[in-house]
C-alpha cells in the first residue's frame, strides 16, 4: 500500500472518532434501499429454492402428463405405466347443491384415484383413511352403498353454511362431506381456481355422470419414478414421449418444473420490486450527496488547514471517499443484515398466501447483488461533492460559509462519476429476467431525474423573475427558493420521485378497480354456462328463456385445443416475444362458425363462405397474432382431442376482451372440426335482473342441468377485484420504501442547508424580523416548493399510469382526482412537516455566536 494512502487512511480514522454525527440520513439512505434489494430477491430466491426441493411432492410426481377432454390411450396409458407407478387425478369446474335445492355453489371438483398422493400426504380434519373418506355408504342401515365420501376446506363449509357429515349433490351423485381438507400436496400444480376444492374418488366423479364427450376435463397422469431416476432419464423418457406420441396434446411437466406459473410470477414481481428498491436506492443517492456536501461544509476549516500545510488535492479527495466508504459500509452491513433476515420472516407470512414454503437461508448472490448496488450509489454521488471539495483553494475555504461553488469538478471527477452511473445502469439492465422492461424503467429514472432537475430550475428561475411582493414573509420565501444554495433542487429532486412512483401505482390500481367494479359489470354477462352438452343446447335455451325472459341468452360450441405447431414448426423451436407467449401456453378455448361473430371486427381478410368446405381456415385475434409474429396465409396446427389439425389464417379479427363476452383467440372454419364430440358455452345477458331474479334462475339450471358448470361473473369479479386490492396494497407498500427515502433524503437536505438558515435567520432576527415572520416565510418556500413538486408528480405520474392502463393493460384510462388531492396533501404535508420541525431548531439558535464568526 503507498505511504500517501496509507497516511490518508490514518486521517480517515482519527477524524471518525467523533461518531457519525450529520450521518444517520447518509446510513438509512443506503440501509433502506440495500435492504429491500437484498431482502426481495432473498425472499424470490428462498420461494424459488422451495420449490426446487419440493418439486416432486408440489407436482405429485416426477412427470405429469396433462390432456383435457379426454382420457390417455390404451397406448399412451402403457407407455406412462412401463417407466413408473402413475396416479390419475381428474378435475373439472361444477356445480355442487345442496340436497334439497335450495343453495349451490360452483367448486373444482378434483377426483383421486388410490394411488394419490405419489408424493406427500394429504392432510385433512378429522384425519381419515382413503377408503374411509372417499368410499361409498348407504344412506339408511340395509340400503344398497351410494353414498360417496368428499373433503373440502372452510371455503365451501363457510359458503353453503355446512358441517362435517351434511351432503351435497354434484352431478348425478350425492357426497358426503367426510372431513375437512387441510392440504393437498400437489395443488399449486393444479393452478390457480376461482372456486374452492372438492375432492372426491374417480369412481364419484364416475357416478355424478358430468363426464361426457366434449366435457372440460383435465387428466393429469402422474408418475413416479424409481428411485434414482435423474434428470438425464427425465429427459429421455420427454423425447420417448414425443418420439412414439407426436399427436397424444399432451402438456409434460417435470418435478424440475413443478410450478411455472408461480416461479415465473415470482420472479416478474421480485424484478419489479428490486427496480423499485433501486429506485429508492437512487433517490437515496441524493441523501448521500446531500450529507457529503454538509459534512464537507462543515470541514471547511480542516481542508484549508491541510491544503495550508502543503496537502494535495488528490490527499484531501482520498481522505474523506475513505470515510464515504467506511460509512456506506457500514450502511450496508445494516442493509444486509435487514436483506439476510426477510426470508425468515417471510417463511412465517406468507403460508396463508403462497402454499411452498420460503426456505430460509441465507442467499449469498442476492446480498452481494445488493452490496453492489449500494457501493455503486455511493460512489456516483459521493464523487461529485468530493471533487469540488479537491479543487477549492484553501483561501476560499477560509473565507466562505461553506461550499457554494457552482458547476461540475474536473473531468477526471465527473467522468467517473459518469461510468459508474453507466455501469449500475448496465447491472440493473443485466440482473434483470426482462431486461426490456428493465430498460424502460432505467431509462424512465435518468429522465425523471433530468426533468425534475429541469422543473427544480424552473421554479427558481420563476421564483427570481417574480414580481417584487409587499408581502415581506413572502419575499422572503420566493427569495430563498432561487439564492445560492438553495434547498430547491434536492426537495424537488428527492420528494419528486417517490410522489410520482405512488401517483403512478395509484392511478393503475383505481383503474382496475374502476374496469373491474364500474364499467366492467356494466358490460359483462350476469352468467357463462360451460358444458351444455350437444343434446340439451335446445332444452337448456328454452328454460333460460323461460326464466329470463328479457335476457339475452348467446351460445356457441366450444372445444379445447393446444396450439402445436406454426407454420409446420413446433412451437418449443419458435422465438415468441413474451407479451404474445400466453397464448402458447397450456390449452385454448376453440370455436367455430359459419358466419362473422357479431362482436368481431375484421381488421385484415375476409371471412369464409357459409357453405365452405375446402382447407381448414382460422380467424385469429388481430392483436394477439402480430404478437407472436403471424400474418394472413400462415398456418396453425391445433392439437384438439389427441388429433393434430392444420389450418390456414384467413383473417385477422378485433378482440374486445374488455367486455368478457364470450370470445375466442381462434374461430375455425365449421368443417375442420366435423363429428368431434364438444360441448357448448353460453352467456345470459340480463340488464334488469336483480340478484333474487339470478339466484331463481341459477337454481332452476342447476336442478334441471346439473352437469352444467355456470358461474355468476359478478362473483368472479369480486374475486378478482380481491386479488387486485392484495397486489396493489403489496405494490403500494413496495412504493413506500422509494417514498421513505424520499423524506429520509429530504430531512438530509434540510439538515445540509441549516447552516446557512442559521445564518440567514439570525441576521434577519438583528435587523428586527420577528419569529413569527420567519415562520411564516419558510412555511410559504415549503408550501411552494411542495406543491411545484406535486404538480409535476401529478403530471407524469398520470403520463406513465395512461400508457400502462392504455397501451400495455389496452383498458380505459381516466384520471381520478381523488389521487391528484391526496398527492398535494402528502406532499405539503411532507415538506411543511420536516421543513418546520428542522427551522424551529434554526429560529431557536443564539444570535451572539454566529455574529462574532461574521
């Protein structure tokens, strides 16, 4: 190590012995955004790890071969059965009533067979053996058995008032409810439901007669290994699969993959709270500089003393970046320890929402991840206050209140400052799984910190060209907007984007809840009836009409297919852009018709002949075809009841999903689908209906069609809409942080600028300025500054909310003036606050000390 370094080391620490007094903002600045960093993907990467090593129980095997409305092969079924011991669980949507008639409810009823569960056990209250739960009984002592065994969880017991023993009628079948299900192993595999579980025996769901040709039944085919069976065998048996069954539609997971669906939400939403973190890391950045400059200010006299005794400039520089860089060390070791801790905390919170525990660990790449962040911060804002303080001659040190020099530092200072912004942009960029999405939100910060730069200078330059005002407290606060060194920058800077992050989360969360409890109801359908069979379309329609007379009741046929192939090649070989990736996933609703829905629009095409019968033809949503790279003439290959189907695209067609009407990614032509057995959805209408007028009517559905699955959209909707209000609270207190380190950053900037309102009141005060009047001055430069701050977050929050409700959710977007007073508020009350609580301090300074150093 050189002398010199060594000897500005020695300094570094002799001048620390007096504590980290004017550091604690500096400290909670960089513990705050290390901590969330650190603790967000220690928590995405403890779930994630949960899920790696429960992978064979959350998927109920080690393979899992999934074909909807219809069973395997004779086949396919020998295939699976020759590489291990299956398990086949069945699960479809259905209306489950009670005995009498008078409530039904829809479940997801999932049917077991007496292998399940290949992995884990399956819990319930009181616990009981399989054949004890689920195997038939006799209603009466001498009565032939007939009665099957069921659990459900609280949901249903709660929803239909119930109690252990009571039953319930599913189809054809009555069910006993045997026990109270407390968990199921394998249902994250199962995804998401909107109703709750209903678990009985595959000889019930047999008995309730729901399963029929077209029926939307999923087969999951479970299979477990032995022992010993790796990865590499996994593989082999995927290709054998594909090899031997090209047409079997089969979805194949693997235990290595058991819960996509939550690991790819998990790691969305640990990506966006790390960029919003980062962003409260950043706005902390300002903190940093803030406190630099102030404790610099208040060294003034040490670096002219040592610049006098012959320091260089570059000596002075490393002695103070060494106390920087022991102080934001130790902000990160508080960082990270808080970072180290949340997957702890997070293993006990989130069971009741996330059913894979986090593991508790601790996660060495996501805290070195964060580490990173917080020394990168540091240093880009740490340089620029420490090369102005390297350049300052020792005169002007002694004769000036601090440092109140304008303009960059030397290149050298500047540039590095420069590069180490570049290359925390360029981490964030590459850390990230969207990096597209991470770019926009980098790019999004450097331009939110340029335009409230630009906004800051604008209020001072508005502030200087004011007209000159009677008003003395008021001169005074327009005065100390645009004087040198004025707070300004840092409180529109600091407070800015913590305000604009909210007002844009608020505004999209008051969107959805608007869409979703407004609007949206307004349009929807009261009720989707999925599963009428082929026989009974004419016999359903005619006791809907009976019973809403004045709705309107639209039925079309409905199949369910996975797109295989585009253009003859298989889609696991096609690049899809991730905002069209959904529609390659999992299985899609089909349909046909002769003519052009009333509902579609064409955008591109023209729709086939009612008497058609050439090649198969295909209308695809407009939106979602250019998503995934496909034009008129192309063709899809559809696999749709274990038979691949190729059809050309004939036309394009605009969705309106908005509506929740029935549509469709893919109507076909009516001949390419001719003699497969389907089933028929359908959508009632019914703008006058009241809510006893849909309960009559689901009831006499239920009753006369219990085979049909209908769902009263109203209550989908309040479940989403409950969904919706737990991610955006989650999201809001996400905000929090970045809004947290705003005031932190603001207090900092209050704290760097009390020496020169000391200064400034005392002199004031002697010439005869009362206290009342400097109040009033300071409350009205807060309030001004607040609220030119408000505005501009108002302003681009309400840009960026538009785009996302508008352009990428394509839902109407509107203003909400509700958020616009709160943000106003906030931000006054913000600023006034802190503003006051620090300049009573200042007005209670003694004059005599700060004359006698004028």
């Amino acid at each position: 190590m050189p002398r010199t370094l060594k000897l500005a080391i020695r300094f570094s620490l002799r001048e620390m012995r007096g504590g980290l007094s004017g550091f604690m903002i500096f400290l909670g600045c960089i513990a705050l955004g290390v901590a969330a960093i650190g603790g967000v993907n220690s928590v995405a990467q403890a779930i994630t790890a949960g899920v790696a090593n429960q992978g064979q129980t959350l998927l109920g095997g080690d393979l899992r071969f999934q074909i909807n409305q219809r069973s395997a092969s004779d086949a396919e079924l020998g295939f699976m059965k020759s590489v291990g011991t299956v398990s086949l669980n069945s699960g479809m949507r259905s209306m489950a009533r009670l005995e009498d008639g008078s409530d039904q409810a829809l479940v997801e009823a999932k049917a077991v067979d007496g292998a399940y569960p290949l992995y884990g056990s399956l819990e319930t209250d009181p616990p009981l053996p399989r054949k004890e739960l689920f195997g038939k009984r006799a209603r009466v002592f001498g009565e032939r058995a007939r009665v099957f065994g069921a659990a459900a969880p609280d949901l249903l017991f709660d929803r239909l008032n119930l109690h252990i023993g009571d039953r319930l009628k599913l189809g054809g079948a009555t069910f006993e409810l045997r026990a109270r299900l407390v968990n199921e192993p394998d249902a994250i595999s199962d995804g998401f439901g909107f109703a709750p579980r209903l678990m009985i025996s595959d000889d019930g769901l047999a008995a309730s007669g729901l399963v029929q040709p077209g029926s939307l039944v999923e087969n999951a085919y479970k299979v477990r290994l032995p022992d010993g069976a790796g990865e590499a065998r996994i593989k082999e048996i995927q290709a054998e699969a594909a090899k031997e069954f090209p047409q079997a539609g089969w979805s194949i997971r693997t235990r290595s993959n058991a819960a996509p669906a939550l690991s790819s939400n998990i790691q969305r939403f640990s990506q966006f709270l790390t960029l919003v973190g980062l962003t409260a890391l950043v706005v902390g950045g300002v903190g940093v500089a803030n406190a630099v400059r102030a404790y610099l200010d208040g060294k003034r006299g040490v670096i002219a003393t040592f610049k006098s005794l012959g320091a260089s400039g570059g000596f002075v520089f490393t002695v103070y970046l060494v106390q920087i860089l022991l102080i934001a060390g130790l902000g990160i070791v508080l960082g990270l320890i808080l970072g180290a801790a949340m997957p702890f905390v997070a293993s006990a919170l989130l069971q009741s929402v996330i059913p894979v525990p986090a593991e508790g660990g601790f996660y060495a790449s996501a805290l070195a991840m964060a580490a990173l962040f917080g020394l990168l911060v540091t240093l880009a804002f740490a340089v620029l206050p420490l090369g102005r303080a390297r350049d300052v001659p020792a005169t002007a040190l002694f004769r000036e209140m601090g440092f109140e020099s304008r303009g960059l530092p030397r290149l050298p200072y500047a540039g590095a400052a420069l590069a180490i912004v570049l290359v925390l942009a360029g981490l964030a960029i590459l850390s990230a799984d969207d990096q597209r999405i991470a770019s926009i939100f980098v790019g999004a910060t450097v331009f939110a910190f340029l335009v409230l730069r630009l906004v800051a200078a604008l209020v001072q330059w508005l502030a200087r060209r004011s007209p000159r005002v009677r008003f003395v407290s008021l001169r005074l606060a327009l005065g100390n907007i645009h004087r040198p060194g004025a707070l300004t920058p840092s409180v529109v800077l600091s407070l800015g984007l913590g305000l604009t992050l909210l007002v844009t989360l608020a505004l999209i969360d008051g969107n959805l809840r608007r869409q979703i409890s407004g609007s949206l109801p307004e349009r929807a359908p009261n009720f989707f009836f999925v599963d009428i069979q082929s026989s009974d379309v004419d016999a359903f329609a005619a006791l809907v009409g009976k019973g809403a007379p004045r709705g309107a009741l639209v039925k079309v046929p409905m199949l369910r297919g996975r797109i295989m192939a585009l253009n003859g090649v298989g889609v696991d070989k096609v690049k899809i852009p991730a905002d069209g990736a959904w529609v390659l996933r999992g299985d899609r609703g089909l349909t046909y018709d002769a003519k052009q829905p009333e509902n579609a629009t064409l955008t591109e095409g023209t729709w086939w002949p009612q008497d058609y019968s050439g090649e198969p033809l295909v209308s695809f949503s407009a939106e979602e075809g250019k998503a995934i790279g496909l034009k008129l003439g192309d063709t899809v290959t559809v696999n749709v009841l274990g038979r691949n189907v190729t059809a050309r695209i004939a036309n394009f067609r605009q969705v309106e999903w908005e509506t929740m009407g029935i549509n469709f990614v893919m109507v076909f032509s009516p001949n390419t689908f001719a003699g497969a057995p389907h089933g028929w959805l359908a959508t009632l209408t019914d703008r006058s209906a009241t809510t006893a007028d849909d309960a009559r009517l689901l009831n006499a559905v239920t009753r006369a069609f219990p085979a049909v699955t209908t769902v009263r959209v109203k209550d989908a909707l309040d479940i989403v809409n409950r969904l919706v209000a737990q991610l955006g609270t989650a999201i809001r207190a996400a905000a929090g942080v970045a809004l947290i380190a705003s005031v932190l950053v603001l207090s900092g900037a209050l704290a760097a600028g009390n020496r020169a309102r000391i200064h400034d009141a005392v002199v004031l005060k002697t010439l005869g300025a009362t206290r009342r009047t400097l109040i009033t001055a300071f409350s009205l430069e807060y309030v001004l500054i607040g609220l030119a701050t408000a505005l501009f977050a108002l302003a681009a929050g309400g840009i960026a909310a538009w785009f996302v409700v508008a352009h990428i959710m394509t839902l109407p977007s509107h203003f909400m003036p509700e958020v616009a007073v709160v943000t106003i508020l906030v931000s006054l009350a913000v600023t006034v606050g802190i503003g006051l609580a620090g300049t009573w301090r200042v007005l209670g300074h003694k004059a005599a000390p700060v004359l006698r150093n004028l």
